[in-house]
C-alpha cells in the first residue's frame, strides 16, 4: 500500500504537470517525432533487401528520444529555473521521494507516448513493407525511451540546470556513436558499442545478425537500465547533500 508522503507528492507532481501546456506538446511531441520519422523511412525504402527491416521500421525511436530526453530534463530542471523547487521541498522535504514520484509520472507519460508512437510505427512499417510484428523490438523501443527520460531526469537532478542536463544527455545519445563510427579499433569500437547508452539500448530494436551484434538485445537494454539507475541515485543523493 502507497504511505502518505508517496501519494501526496504523486499528487502533488500530477498536478504540476497536468496543469503545465508544455506537458501535453511534450508527450506529443515524443509519438508524433517517433511516428513521422519512422513513417518517412520506411516509405522510401525497395524491399526485399538486406536491411534489417524491424530496426528500419523503428528509426523514429531514434529522434522520439531526444524528445523525451528534454521533456524529462524539464520536469526538475525547469523547477530549478524559477525557483519553484524550493517551494515543492518545503512542502515535501522527502527529497528522493518527489524525485520518485516524478521519475514514476514520467515513466507513464513517455510508456504512453512511446506506445503511442511506436505503434504506429509499426503500423507504417506493416503497410509498407509488410513488416511482422515481434514483440521484443517493439515492446523494447517504448522500455527504451522510458529508460532515456529516466536518465534525462536523474542527470537534471545532478545539474540543476536544463541546458547543462539536456546537452549532457544528448551527447552521451549522439556523440558516442559518432566516436565508435571513426575508431580504428575493432575492440575498442566494440566495447564502446557495449557500454553507451543508445548504441547499447538499441540492440534492442534488432531481428537480424544476432550473432554479430557487440551486445545482445536485451543484454543492451539492461546496460541503459544501468544508465538510468545511476542517475537517478546520483540524482537522488545530490539533491539530499545540497541546499535547493
């Protein structure tokens, strides 16, 4: 059963963001990014061909994140802007529980907007390409961008500031796939596959060539579940150890 304080600051973050514009264009703004793109891809693609059709037919992932990954940052970093913060930890001085409480209304919020975007997606792919349905890549793209709002979140928590969080977070997504792509070393590339956040958590999204892939599928996902749990306890223990 929730005790008190669990279900007061739920409620008391539920508020804020229900009553926020920039929550609804932000939760639509991850189905619709993830959505368009993935649509926009699969309809300029010939098939039979070698691609990896799944993964293709999910691409929008790819840009829904970075969409989730501002919209989480915001949630505690735009408190932090206007000072707000200070009034929220006065009325509930249980600091990692309003960072639980706001980790868990952003995991439903991007579930439902993921769910949302993947899915049609999918349904793109489907008409297109005649794409299957399989539930690991699909299932795994709307868990995977949970899991990048949950570290967009833990990484403002340490911040404090939404610049500083969303620039931190979209290197780690964008930059370290570019530095595997110009290594010259197939192991360094290899294990620099394995251990960043996206390159790790979109193996999730693959059908093909398995064997060949520098983490397995689910392997990868857990990598970024890592990711986002040290976040949020980094997180969690800067907020108790500084001033608001």
């Amino acid at each position: 059963m929730t005790d008190r304080p669990t279900a007061d600051a739920l409620r008391a973050e539920w508020t804020k963001l229900r009553t926020s514009p920039a929550t609804v264009w932000s939760v639509l703004a991850v189905a619709v990014t993830t959505a368009a793109l993935s649509a926009l891809a699969v309809a300029t693609v010939n098939c039979p061909c070698a691609t990896d059709t799944m993964k293709l037919t999910l691409i929008g992932v790819q840009l829904g994140q970075a969409v989730a990954a501002v919209f989480a940052v915001g949630v505690i970093g735009g408190e932090y802007g206007t000072g707000m913060v200070a009034l929220t930890f006065a009325a509930m001085p249980r600091r990692a529980t309003v960072l639980a409480a706001k980790g868990a209304l952003v995991s439903g919020l991007v579930a439902t907007a993921g769910t949302v975007g993947v899915g049609i997606a999918w349904a793109a792919g489907h008409a297109a390409l005649g794409e299957d349905f399989v539930a690991r890549p699909v299932f795994g793209s709307v868990f995977y961008l949970v899991l990048i709002a949950l570290l967009g979140l833990g990484a403002a928590a340490v911040t404090r500031n939404s610049a500083s969080a969303t620039g931190l977070v979209l290197a780690l997504l964008y930059m370290a796939p570019i530095v595997a792509g110009v290594l010259s070393d197939p192991d360094w590339k290899r294990h620099l596959r394995q251990v960043s956040p996206s390159d790790a958590g979109l193996a999730v999204q693959s059908t093909i060539g398995l064997d060949q892939l520098p983490i397995q599928p689910w392997h990868g996902l857990g990598v970024l579940a890592l990711w986002a749990a040290l976040a949020l306890l980094a997180g969690a223990l800067a907020l108790r150890a500084r001033d608001a």
